[in-house]
C-alpha cells in the first residue's frame, strides 16, 4: 500500500519577463519518504522551492498540504504550518550560540523575560534525540559548516515540521557526516517526515530517496522510484544526452617544483603544524582530510590570509611572505573559496561587477574605468563558464548556486593567474557543469598552471588528480600518487592523527 500523498504540486508554472523557467511542474510527496529532486544547475529547482515557501508567487497552478490548497506568503508560514528548508547556504547569527540560532524569533518566556534554562533543556532533548554531539554554548561562527548544517536540521525538526527541503545537504559532510545525516533522516521517516532531497550526488540520492524527480529547462522530465532507474537514465533526463565518462581524460603532465612549503606553521587558531609540501607546475594536487582537518585553513595560509609563525613558503625558488591576498593576487595566485555567499561574491552586484571586481586596472580606457572593456570581459566569461543567465546586468544573486560558482571561476580567469587554489570548487553544482569544471582545471594544468584543489567527494578527488595530500588534525599525514592509492588509503592516513 502506497503512502498517502502529503504534498502536491499541480500544473506550477512561472515565467520571469520573457524567460519561462517552471511549465506545468507536476509534483507529488509521500508521507514519510524522500524525493530525490535532481536537474542541472538552472533546471528551475531553486524557483520551484522558491515558490512552495511563498518567496515567489507562482503565474500558475495549485499547491495542496495535507489535500488542502494553500499559497503561502513566506518562508515563516510554511514553517508554522509545518514545511521547513534547510538551505546549502546557510543563513544564521554566527556571532551568536547554537540556542540562540534555534530559538531565535521564539524565545520560550518566564513572567516576561527569556527562559534560559528552558531553551538549555529544549535544545538538549533535541540534540540528544537526533544523536548530535555540540556544544550549545560557543558562537556558530566558530563550528564548521558540517555541525552548523547540523543545527538547521535540528532547528526544522524543532518545528514539528514534516516536510523537510534539504538542498545539497552534504556538500560540506565527509562520509561520516553523511552516514549520521542518512541515519538521522532514516530515523524521521519513522515517524513520517518526509523530505525533498535536492543534490547533485547520484551515490546519494540512490542510497537515500524513495522517488527521484528530474527537471529539466523548467519542464518535469520524469519521475520514477529509486529501484526503478539507474544513474545513465539520470543523467541522460538532467543533460538530454548521455555522459559516457564522469571525469575527462587526465592528460596534463606536471613538471618542476614551483611551490615549496617548509615546516610551515601558522599564528592564530585553528594550527597548522609542520606542513611540508612541494606542488609542481602543471600538476593538479588534491587536499583531501576530514572537515575540520586544516584544508581551508592550508589554502588561505597559502594565500595570504593566515600568517604564518613558522617555516618557510618558496615560489619558483624564491621565499614570498604573502601579508595579505592582495600581495598573493600581484604574484599570480588565486583563491576559490568554500563558501561562495559568504565570501565570494558581492551579492547586490551584477554579473559586470562579480566578474571584474579582481581585475580593475585591466579596464581602464586612461584614468577611468571602460564600461565596454568590463561589459566585453563580462560577456566572454559568460560564454566560456555557459553561464545561465539574461545577461550581463543580472544581479548575480538571481543566478543558481552553479551558475554563481561560473562567475566565480571566471573572475579569476580574467586574472590569468599561475596558481589556482580551488575550495569545494564543484559544491552544489551539476553533473554536466561539473564534467565542464574539471575539463578547465585540467586544461589549466596542461597550460603549465598549478592546481591544488580541495574536495570532500572520494571520486571526484581519484578522478581529477595527480597527486593527493592527505590533511589529519591540521597536519600533513601523507602524500600518495592518485594512480596508485585508493579510498581505503585516504581515509586511513585521514585518521593518522586523531
């Protein structure tokens, strides 16, 4: 017997201007499951979502909760009434603890004032209920995005919420966060929550969802039960044609030492201790550890970001003292951060200024600035990333996350730069834009640019790398030929130091 429908879409349809992004979307959610919702980045999930939480109103169409029609006009009415959204980039008060973020709009009160000692015991019932070790205490900016991502979920379920949209959940999870993410969602399934589960990880959505639902160009290309299909048939319905191959071929070949690392320690917390590293021109290195292991922590120390107290760092044999990015950016270097909202794009901009923000003086037409130089830079970038979008005065905040990640890429390409440092630099994105990523990283590498690139995905980091260096409690606990090695090596010298 099948379960009973809780949510349903029927007939959604939006267009913004002349471009129609949603036909027609049919869409049905069964009490205590998970639907797989997967398409290339633009497909329409975003508006689609974006819709169901009253952020956008639909041209056309019906919704029904529980067989009731509702609209609602907010992400705050949803929530009342039960749907929650857990987004892949995170909006909470960093500044303030884990119990302020849960509770925050819904102090519990005590004869008119805040009750703490109800918020302690609340939060810990909670947390102890979904087996999440935090501590409530310490300010969110200070945990990783894994345990922050953590503390949303928590916060959904603090709603009594059953339906939960998780989008690209485990973009930021090793396989040990995921399995405990997986274990959690498995548990509220138990009792009826059900959950729309959008990611771009085909192991995933085949190991977690019920259901898988493709969008395509903004029209429902198929829905069908996770037993009943095979990762061909997906990505053949997201890209309308068949990917033969996940990575493309790796044929760059990596030539002399370019940049050295000695000994290399770091000021401020979290520590680097004792990082020895030589990354060779043209290769492609991979930074693979635990989140929380000093991967992000060795990129901005490379870049300029942390001052090192220790050690030596040596570019093309000469020893380089970065003070701060700017000094890196005039020596070739360029940096892709993790988390693209929060420190990689200017989100009131449009596409003009995101792409050519780093590379002022290259537009200049005398003392000022050309606005066709910029427009011209802009437009190329566009075609080179296919970036999604009407043009280039689209605020970058109306693009996809993996469109926003294109410009991101190619703000740096705009710099030619000699050293690529890249962070997750396919979180979020789809398996067609993906293939297009690693195809410019390695065509880069046969340039005779230096790539190091950071990536939680096991495959993703067997398939696009020379070499990998393993990081363990921000320390370097190896390095070992990609051809060579394997997933259970990685995660063994991942745990060298714990």
């Amino acid at each position: 017997m099948e379960n009973k429908v809780i949510l349903e879409l029927r007939n959604i349809s939006k267009t913004f201007g002349k471009n129609t992004v949603l036909k027609g979307i049919d869409l049905a959610i069964r009490e205590g499951t998970v639907m797989g919702l997967m398409g290339e980045n633009g497909a329409g999930k975003s508006t689609m979502m974006k819709i169901l939480f009253g952020i956008y109103s639909k041209d056309d169409g019906q919704i029904f909760l529980n067989g009731k029609e509702v609209t609602f006009t907010g992400p705050k009415e949803a929530l009342e009434n039960g749907v929650a959204m857990v987004h892949q980039e995170l909006n909470q008060c960093l500044e303030r603890n884990i119990k302020d973020n849960l509770f925050l709009g819904r102090y519990p009160k005590g004869f008119g004032i805040i009750d703490e000692k109800r918020m302690e015991a609340e939060a810990q019932s909670l947390f102890k209920k979904l087996g999440i070790n935090v501590n409530l205490k310490v300010p969110m900016k200070t945990m990783s995005v894994a345990n922050r991502q953590m503390v949303e979920i928590a916060k959904a379920v603090s709603y009594d919420a059953k339906i939960i949209v998780l989008d690209e959940p485990t973009s930021s999870l090793t396989d040990k966060e995921v399995k405990k993410l997986f274990s959690i969602i498995r548990e509220l399934k138990k009792e009826g929550v059900s959950f729309v589960y959008i990611s771009h990880k085909m192991d995933e959505i085949f190991e977690i969802c019920d259901e898988i639902s493709v969008l395509r160009d903004g029209q429902m290309i198929m829905t069908k039960a996770s037993k009943d299909t095979n990762m061909n048939e997906l990505i053949s319905a997201m890209v309308g044609r068949s990917l033969d191959r996940r990575f493309p071929p790796l044929d760059n070949v990596p030539g002399e030492d370019r940049l050295v690392l000695e000994n290399v320690c770091t000021k401020y917390e979290p520590f680097l201790k004792d990082i020895s590293l030589a990354v060779k021109k043209g290769e492609i290195l991979g930074l693979y550890g635990l989140v929380g292991a000093g991967r992000s922590e060795l990129l901005e120390t490379i870049f300029g970001l942390r001052q090192i107290s220790g050690g030596v760092i040596s570019y093309e044999g000469e020893v380089v003292d970065f003070r701060n990015s700017e000094d890196a950016m005039d020596y070739g270097f360029a940096f892709v951060t993790e988390e693209r909202k929060f420190n990689g794009l200017y989100l009131k901009g449009d596409l003009t200024f995101n792409t050519c923000i780093n590379n002022m003086r290259a537009y200049k037409k005398g003392i000022a600035l050309s606005e066709r130089f910029m427009r011209d830079a802009t437009n190329g970038e566009i075609r080179k990333m296919r970036v999604k979008c009407m043009g280039a005065k689209d605020l970058i905040s109306a693009l996809s996350g993996g469109n926003q990640q294109k410009v991101i890429i190619g703000k740096w390409l705009e710099r030619d730069p000699d050293v690529f440092l890249l962070d997750e630099p396919t979180r979020g994105i789809d398996v067609g834009a993906k293939y297009e990523i690693y195809q410019l990283i390695i065509d880069m590498a046969k340039k005779g640019k230096t790539c190091i690139v950071v990536s939680s995905e096991m495959p993703e980091i067997l398939g696009i790398t020379n070499r990998i260096a393993v990081m363990s409690n921000h320390r370097l606990a190896g390095v070992v030929d990609t051809k060579s090695t394997n997933q259970e090596e990685l995660l063994r010298l991942s745990a060298k130091y714990l």
